[in-house]
C-alpha cells in the first residue's frame, strides 16, 4: 500500500488514538484481526476531524467498503471490521 493510502492511514491512526487513550472510542479487537467503532457519536465528534481529515461518517464507511474492508455480522467480534 502506498504510504498516504486510507489502510496506512487507518492503522497507524487506530495506533495513534489507542496511545492516546481513546480506544473506548474505536480500538483493535483482542485478536487483532478486527477493529471496532465503541461509540459512534464520539466517534463522528472527535476521531473523524482530528484523524481522518475531517470526513463524514458515510464517507469513512466508503473507504473501508473501497479498500476491501468487511463488517463481521455474527460472533464474538460483530460490528468489528476486517480486511
């Protein structure tokens, strides 16, 4: 992947916002496999301006659709996403 494409940005952003102590907002699931949005709204309010440049929620859905990205529907780890 190139460097500046959205799963490079992704990863290293959900490194930098668990450092940060914000994974009760978006965090990688215990696996590791997986990541998954904890709460949408704080979400939308603060990871999405400050990580993701901004971008709406649907747009960020876009991204994770465009780069292969698939939501886990059953299990342990639904509502996480996987590539």
């Amino acid at each position: 992947w190139r460097q500046n494409s959205f799963p490079v940005k992704l990863h290293k952003n959900l490194h930098k916002i668990e450092m940060e102590g914000l994974a009760s907002v978006i965090s990688w699931q215990p696996n590791g496999h997986s990541f998954v949005i904890h709460d949408r709204h704080l979400f939308v309010g603060r990871i999405l301006p400050i990580y993701f440049d901004g971008i709406t929620y649907s747009s960020f859905q876009r991204q994770l659709k465009r780069f292969g990205f698939t939501l886990i529907t059953n299990g342990r780890d639904r509502g996480g996403y996987f590539h």
